[in-house]
C-alpha cells in the first residue's frame, strides 16, 4: 500500500510528507462537497420549477438519456484522467454532478421530506466513520477489492432483476447488500487517497487529477450509500 511509497528520512522530512498527504485529502474532500452541493441545488432547482419537473416525470427517455451521459462522463474520468487536463477533468466532474441532481430528483420525490433529512443525517454519519477507518487502519484494502466489485456487480444484477419480479424481499436483500459495499468502498476509496499522493511521486499535473478521480469516487460512495439509507429507512409520500 501507500507506504511503499513513502521515503523515510528525519523527522522532519517525514512530517511534510504526511502534512503535504493531509493537504491533498483535504483538498480532495473539498471537491467532493463542492459536487455534493452542485447535485442539491441542481436537484432543488428542478424540484421548485414546475415545467422542468414535468418535463422529467413524464419522459422516460429523457431520464434514460441523462443517465447514459453520466455512464459516459464517469467512464471518460476514469479511463483518461491521466491524459485530460486539470479544467477538463474537474468540468466533467461538477458536469456528472449536476446531471445526477436531475436524475436524483425523480427519488426525492419518493420520500418524504423528514425521510430525506434523517437519512442524509445518518448516511453523513457512517460515512464519515468510514472515511475515518480507511485513514487510519493499518489493513490493506485493496485485498478485498475483487469482493467488493463483485457485490457491486451483484447488486447491478439483482437492480435489474428486480425491476421485472418486483419483491420486496428482494429489494430488501439489495439494500442490505448496498449498505455492505457502499460503507467497505468508502473506506477503501479513502485509503486509496494515500496511495494517489505518494504514488505521484511529485508529480503535481498527475496528483491534481487524481484528486479529482478521488473526490468522483468518495462523491459516488456518499451519493449511493444515502440511496442506500433512503430505501432501508425511507417513508415513502402517501
């Protein structure tokens, strides 16, 4: 993991690095809030214009639409942040964040608006626990990667299953499942941190992108573990 990369000298030498590492979480941390407030006011901008919504309520293919854009922007940002400048990568990412506030919006309008802000409050909560845990444990978890990607395919599986049977015992399942992946992702994308600083080597070109890479992936584990939490703990509007 991350301490391959660490070139241990005095004290002083070791104490910029973690403050130089510190900087760039806290800065990666910057962006995902910035992306987590582009979604809400993107979502409530939707939700207090009547034509919009309809517009989106009624068409399905609309949805679709927008959704197949965000595939393509998450895809564009993890196969060519290497390649992509600084502006562009950060462009994307706020443009991916404000696409998924329309989408996110037809789900909103599902709960009630008690539900959403117990469930926003708790999903802060674990996630933040997470976040914690993927800093400062010791453990490799890269080593329960290949598991993770495999219930996140599970859960794609069963999404999709579901659409067509229709169980609640299987939707249950789903979200017990999310809940597992989403927290384990959370603190694996947070250790990952470590090892886009160091593994840059200096390069700051390099570092500035992944932070955004980074801040993508910690934006995709809150958005979906409060998904998570609204479906386990929702009440949905009469």
């Amino acid at each position: 993991m991350y301490e391959n990369y660490r070139n241990y000298g005095t004290f002083e030498e070791e104490y910029a690095s973690i403050k130089g590492m510190n900087a760039f979480i806290s800065k990666v941390f910057g962006w995902m809030f910035v992306g987590l407030l582009v979604t809400a006011g993107t979502s409530y901008y939707v939700l207090t214009n009547e034509r919009l919504l309809t517009a989106l309520a009624s068409n399905l293919g609309l949805v679709f639409g927008i959704i197949i854009i965000e595939l393509v922007l998450v895809s564009i940002l993890s196969a060519r942040i290497t390649r992509l400048s600084y502006g562009t990568a950060l462009g994307l990412f706020l443009g991916y964040a404000a696409l998924n506030g329309v989408t996110f919006t037809l789900i909103l309008l599902v709960y009630t608006g008690s539900t959403v802000v117990t469930a926003f409050g708790i999903t802060a909560i674990t996630f933040g626990i997470m976040c914690v845990y993927g800093y400062v444990t010791k453990a490799d978890l890269t080593q329960f990667r290949t598991i993770l990607m495999m219930g996140l395919i599970g859960i794609i599986v069963l999404s999709l299953v579901n659409i067509f049977v229709g169980s609640s015992g299987l939707d249950w399942l789903i979200s017990i499942l999310s809940l597992v992946v989403f927290l384990g992702l959370t603190a694996y994308d947070m250790q990952k941190l470590k090892s886009f600083y160091f593994g840059t080597e200096g390069d700051l070109v390099l570092r500035k992108n992944l932070g955004i890479l980074g801040a993508l992936a910690l934006y995709l584990d809150f958005i979906n573990l409060f998904r998570t939490m609204l479906r386990i703990f929702g009440r949905r509007r009469q």
